[in-house]
C-alpha cells in the first residue's frame, strides 16, 4: 500500500486512463478491424468495449473496499490503544447499524488478510498519542462516512492477497504472468518489423552525385528531366483528381474465419485493470470516477473507430502494425519522408521506453524466443488477449469484486455505503461477466484448432 504522494484533477486523471488505454492494440486494431470485416469488427468493438468498462467499474469498487478493509482494521486499532482500550461502543456502533448484531470477521477468517494491513504509522491518516474520548468520537465520525475513500494505492496483486484463496491468488499471478510474457512479445516483435521495415526500404544514392548536382536536373526518361517530369506529374494528378471518378474501396462486411484476431486484439486494445489503482487513487475528487471512466471509454471507442474505419478504407492491404503502411519513400520529399520515418519507427519510440519496466519483472528468454520463432504480430496479440487478457479483463476483476463485497459487507456491513460502487450492483453481471469470458476462450480456441 502507498499514500499518494500528490494528487491531480479527474480530468487529468482521464488524459491518463486515455493514454494507458491507447497502447500496442491500437496499431493491430485496423487490420483485425479489416480481416473480420468492418461490420463484425464495429459489433465486437462495441460489445467489448462495454465488457471492459464493465470490469473496470468493478475494479474501481474494489479498490474501495480494499482501503475501506484498511481503514476498519486502523479504526480497530486506534479502539484498542486509546484510554486504556475503551471507546464507547453505542456510540461506535450507532454510525455502522448492521454490524450492531454481529461481531465483525476476525482476521483469520478473511482470506489471504493475515498481516496484511499494516499497523498503525506515521503514514497512517489516524492520530494516536492519548487523544480524549471527544477526539477519538469525532474521528471516529470522521473515518466511518469515509471507509470507502480511495486513499491507499492498493494494487492489483495487493487486492487479490486481500480478497482470495491461496488458490485464487496462485491463478491470479499465473495470469499476470503469462499476460506480462505476452505483452514482452509483443513488444519485442512490434519493434524489430519496425526498425526492420525502416532500414531496408530502398534509398536513394545520393553520395554518387557530383558536389552541387541538382537532382531536379538529372535526366528522368529520354530528354526529360527529373523537374520537367515533376511538373508534368503534378499537372497529371491535379487533373485527375479534378476530374477522375471517385475511388470506392471495397473493404469486407463480414467474415467470420478471423474473428479470433478480432476478438484478441480488441480486447488487447482495451486492457488497463492492472494499472487502474495506480492511477486512480491520486485523483482529488473521486466523486463521479464510474462517470468519467464511462467519459473515457466513450472517447477512446470514438477514436479506435476513426482509426479503423479511416485505415480499411485507405489502404486495400492493411499491414499487421498500421504504421507500417507509411513506409518512407525518397520520392515524398524529405518533410514527408521525416513524418514517415517517424510513423515507422513510433512504435520503437514508444515501446522500448515500457519495455524495461516490464523485463525487469521477468526473464527476458521466453519472449525472445517467442519473437524469434514467429512475426506474426497479429496472431500475438490476438492469443495474449483472447487468454491471458480475458483473465485479467474479465475473470479477475469479477471475482474480486464479488468477494471484496462479501467481505466488507460481513465485516462492516452494509450501513455504509459505497460512494465508488459500480452501476452493475446485481451479481447476475458478475455471472454475465465470467459466462462470457469462457464464451470468448471456448469460441477462440475452436476456432483455433478448427483452422489447423
């Protein structure tokens, strides 16, 4: 756990998300969009993106009740260690109605909650040193009406060690796992086909001119020179695009024998529940968070579909990473030929910064073999997110929250309200959630072994 050093604005907080979001799945977005056809892919974007803002708001519902955990154990402590150990229970016990019949959980009846939560410290919100009874009463009032207060960074793993079995977090680390291997992969595959594609497109040899030689001057074909034939182009396409019919794509509407790609990328591309607490627990005002999350997704929908739909409908043969479909060329000038190498090479840029953070975690050699084995950057992504990232999107999110809720309602009950509750309360989303995370792995995998 750690107490947020600072703190920024909610719509800071969503430039934030926004970026985490927008990662490597956007660069194989287009060509899955294009390979499943752009009315299957709208559809799966669509669903997808719902599922995971579904899972995301269960996330956010989680991290509030794991700091809500924290701040029950601390208030049981500051009990405990002020004016000889008694505070005055009615008076204690009237802010939390529900608890008043049963004794709260003992520690070792929560999962995973052994030592877990820290003692009390010179980090912790609550003030000890022998207040009086009126001190202890008015933060007791204080840190009842904020149980739920996302104050606490309590990541992923630390959450999971709260609410599940020894058994549920031995999976919950086998997922992460294997999700932080496929993204090394990825990574490590996107990054050599763009410095590959980069280094060996064709340039010109301009060493070979004589000092001060234009190269407008240099002959084209016959007696025409390379600045007459440049003139005569540009009147050409001028012309024709005054005048010429209207190219009309033809992308497909629909084909089913790579929905898995569609699938594993899509879900890929909406991937951040791993990083969520890290990122929304220094938000200042958490008041609307499910809101501005709802904001977000919106947003990124919109761009993942102008992305899409601009990249099947400008290109007839769609790369596997779209920023390989700007391939430098010498004849573009150099402006265009600089913006082009830049988009080749945005994703070295981009990815060798992240690439650190996360082989640092793990053995570099697994990855690397998986990159040195196969190209295919699609099909990468497309498995890492139909397994590996449907556990962390979906299965993960959904039993965490249901046993977060368990817990804190057996333990603090349910006079205190969760102001960061997600708008799907019913459990029937959480059993929603998990049938169609095995529908996605069942569907992927049959189709899977059906094209061997």
């Amino acid at each position: 756990m750690a107490i947020p050093s600072s703190s920024y604005s909610g719509l800071t907080g969503c430039v934030y998300i926004f970026n985490l979001i927008i990662g490597t799945g956007a660069f194989t977005l287009p060509k899955a969009f294009f390979d499943a056809g752009w009315i299957l892919g709208t559809v799966i974007l669509f669903i997808l993106a719902f599922m995971s803002y579904l899972t995301a708001s269960f996330i956010i519902e989680s991290m509030a009740c794991a700091n809500a955990m924290l701040h029950w154990k601390r208030l049981k402590q500051l009990k405990s260690s002020t004016n000889g150990g008694y505070v005055n229970d009615n008076l204690f016990r009237a802010h939390i109605p529900n608890v008043a019949h049963n004794d709260p959980l003992e520690d070792s009846d929560r999962p995973g909650f052994q030592d877990e939560i820290e003692p009390l410290s010179e980090n912790a919100p609550l003030l000890l040193g022998g207040p009086s009874t009126e001190d202890i009463v008015n933060i007791e009032r204080s840190r009842v009406c904020e149980y739920y207060l996302i104050s606490e960074i309590v990541e992923l793993g630390k959450m999971a060690s709260y609410f599940f079995s020894r058994f549920g977090r031995t999976l919950f680390y086998i997922c992460i796992t294997i999700y932080l291997y496929g993204d090394l992969a990825i990574y490590s595959t996107a990054i050599a086909k763009s410095l590959t594609d980069a280094t060996c497109h064709p340039l010109p040899n301009i060493t070979l001119l004589p000092t001060g030689q234009d190269i407008r001057d240099l002959p084209c074909r016959t007696d025409i020179t390379r600045g007459e034939a440049y003139r005569i182009s540009l009147i050409v396409f001028v012309c024709l695009v005054e005048w010429a019919p209207e190219p009309k794509p033809d992308p497909p509407v629909f084909r089913n024998t790579r929905i898995k790609q569609s699938i594993g990328v899509s879900v890929y591309s909406f991937m951040c529940h791993h990083s969520l607490p890290s990122l929304v627990t220094p938000i200042s005002n958490k008041s609307k968070l499910n809101t501005l999350l709802a904001l977000d997704y919106t947003l990124i929908l919109g761009f993942y579909f102008l992305l899409a739909f601009t990249g099947i409908f400008a290109f007839n043969d769609l790369q596997e990473l779209y920023t390989l479909n700007f391939p430098p060329n010498p004849n573009d000038g150099i402006f265009m030929e600089g913006v082009s190498y830049f988009l080749v090479l945005f994703p070295v840029l981009t990815l060798s910064t992240n690439y650190p953070i996360i082989a640092i975690t793990l053995p570099i050699v697994p990855p690397l073999i998986v990159s040195l084995i196969t190209d295919q950057l699609e099909d990468l992504v497309g498995i890492t997110g139909s397994y590996a990232g449907v556990g962390i999107q979906y299965v993960i999110p959904g039993f965490l929250v249901y046993y977060a809720r368990k817990v804190t309602t057996q333990t603090i009950g349910v006079g205190v309200k969760n102001p960061h509750g997600s708008f799907f309360k019913h459990t029937y989303w959480i059993i929603f959630v998990q049938l169609w995370a095995l529908l996605c792995v069942a569907f992927v995998t049959w189709n899977n072994f059906s094209h061997l």
